[in-house]
C-alpha cells in the first residue's frame, strides 16, 4: 500500500469517465451463454495490468510525489525573463539598491567563522514567507492561466456569491488581481483565524488538486471564492481545534453560514472527496514554494547561527540517533557477509 505501483492506486477522473464510457447498457432478453473468459476465471494476472507510472501523471500532481507541481511549471516564463532582465541590468539595479534602499543587502553567504539559516523547516515553516510564497503560486496561477474556455462553476463565481455586499464591478472578471492583493486576502483570513504555515501548503495542495479534479481554471472572477474554500478544507482536515464555518462569517462580514457550507460541499463533491495529502506530496510543495521564492528573489530570511540554536539542533540530532539506533540494532542479522565485517571500533588516540 502507498507504492505508485500498487493496484490500489486510483487513476484520474478523466481516465475513470473513460472507463465507465465503455460500459455496455444491460438490455433483456439478449442472455447467452457465458464462456470462461466471461465469467472471470482468466483473470489478468497484476503484471500485465496497466502500471500507474505508464499514466500521465502530470494531470495529478497533488497526488503522486515525483509529477511536478502546476504553479512552478506556470512560473517558469516570468523567472526567465526576470533573469534575463536582471542580468542586463545588473550594475544599474545594485547600484539603485544600495543607493535608494541600504536596508535590501546583497545574499547572504555562509563562511568558515558564521554560518547563516533561516528559520524555516518543511516540519515548521515560517508562517509570513509561506503564506507569501502561496499568494505568489496563486498569482501565477491566474495570471498564466489557459485561456481554452473553460467553464467557470456558480459557486466560485464572485457576481453571484459576493463576499461583501458592495457592488461588484462590471469588469470583475477582466482585470487579474496584484501579488499583493493575494497575499492581504490570504494573510487576513489566516491571521484571523490563527491558522499555521503547515495549513498553508495544504491550502495550496487542494487547490491545485481541485484545478485538476474539476478542469476549471482559476481567474479573476472566482479566484476568492476558491482559496477561500481551499483554506476552509485545510484548516478542517489539518487542525485539531478547527474554524467553524460560522467563524468565518465573523472574518467576513457579508457571508451568510448556508453560503460557506454550500462552498464545502461542493468543493468536497469536486475534489471527489479526496482530501488526503500524503507527506510525500506536501514535501514536494514546501520545496517547490522555495524554489519559486529563489527564483522571484523572495528568500527566506537568513540569521547567523547562534550557540542556542546550534545547542537545540544537536540535541534534536542525538534525539534523532537515539530514536533510530533500536531500529538499527532490530535490523541488523546474526550472519553478514564478508563485505559488511568491517565495523566502527574504539582506538586510542595518540597525541605527541
């Protein structure tokens, strides 16, 4: 179970519809006799079933761990052109940073006498560089969406289900939102609702999968609704003390509790009720959401190493080496082979 191999694994929805549009209609009165290959005496043996790792696994890159994710792809055009622009102008932009803005130093690098970390773990991320590395996703995500008429779902649609009761412009759906419009729409919910950077990644794990799940797209016209029912989800299946959709109401004023609860259950019928993130899969999003920081100079903040924190990861590293010499103590067999009896022993040293 788990492996990418296994006959358990589910294949995608668009391979499942194909499947059942095979399927023959039962009509009376047409029984025959059934042959043995009919009655599944021959079953196909697992070996010649179709491998999983033979399906495209682009199309589900929330689910399998090695298929890559959507915004970094999305991503890719923008840095290119960003480096390229910053390579030409190279001289001119260090010259205007320490000119105009002394306090945005050049990158940090570790030395023989410092060493430099920042904060940020895939077990405890840094919550503030997070929820901006999942706005700048999001951002992408809009603003390199495809443009092949995809259909656009009532729920998530802004003009019928408003999150406040202004008027809603005309040309809502025109204009592609601001990085930073992201980021204080993702921020405020968060910050109210005391949500973790862990509940970030997952946020954006469920909305990739529902993109994939549903084959709709996000844009300016529903892009609010969909990660507002994306951290809903998260916040439930992550947290143990979750939000209650009436909370949410309270974050946002204009939002009636039968609205949020119908976003639920419909973003849970479109995910197909899938809401498991393997810790595979969310790994490869916290490394890509730092990937895409490096590559948009958005780098998380780098600190010296003090002697606390150099005491605290030893100690995290004994733990670890405790944890783990039981294991290899349980593992290890009576006999070894001749290449294996070679093995760490005390000698003295000898100091002249």
């Amino acid at each position: 179970m788990g492996n990418t191999s296994s006959c358990c694994v589910s294949s995608s929805p668009a391979l499942r519809r194909k499947a059942h549009s095979r399927l023959e209609p039962y009509r009376p009165g047409t029984e025959t006799e059934l042959s043995r290959e009919d009655t599944g005496c021959n079953l196909q043996h697992i070996s010649d079933r179709e491998n999983i790792d033979d399906l495209n696994m682009e199309s589900n890159p929330s689910d399998h761990p090695r298929a890559s994710t959507i915004f970094l792809s999305k991503s890719q055009t923008d840095v290119r052109e960003k480096r390229k622009s910053l390579y030409i102008n190279h001289l001119i932009q260090t010259h205007v940073v320490f000119q105009h803005a002394p306090g945005q130093m050049r990158r940090k690098y570790s030395s023989c006498s410092t060493i430099f970390l920042d904060d940020s773990t895939v077990s405890q991320p840094n919550l503030k560089y997070t929820i901006k590395c999942v706005a700048l996703a999001i951002y992408y995500h809009v603003k390199n969406r495809d443009t092949d008429g995809r259909m656009l779902l009532d729920i998530f649609d802004e003009k019928l289900h408003p999150l406040s009761k202004s008027e809603v412009p005309p040309d809502y759906d025109k204009h592609d939102p601001e990085q930073k419009q992201i980021y204080r729409f993702v921020r405020t919910l968060f910050s109210a609702a005391q949500l973790t950077a862990e509940c970030a990644i997952v946020t954006l794990v469920y909305l990739e999968r529902l993109l994939t799940y549903a084959e709709i797209d996000i844009c300016p016209a529903n892009w609010k609704r969909i990660v507002l029912g994306a951290i809903l989800l998260a916040s439930k299946v992550w947290d143990d003390q979750a939000v209650w959709n009436v909370d949410y109401c309270q974050i946002l004023k204009d939002i009636t509790v039968e609205d949020m609860n119908e976003l639920e259950r419909q973003f849970l019928e479109l995910l197909q009720f899938n809401i498991n993130v393997p810790s595979s899969v969310y790994a490869k999003y916290y490394f890509d959401l730092r990937s895409l920081s490096e590559a948009n100079n958005l780098s998380f903040p780098l600190e010296p190493l003090s002697r606390d924190k150099a005491q605290k990861l030893e100690a995290i590293s004994r733990l670890c080496d405790d944890k783990y010499k039981d294991l290899r103590k349980a593992a290890k067999k009576r006999s070894v082979s001749a290449d294996n009896l070679a093995v760490a022993r005390w000698a003295p040293a000898i100091i002249s």
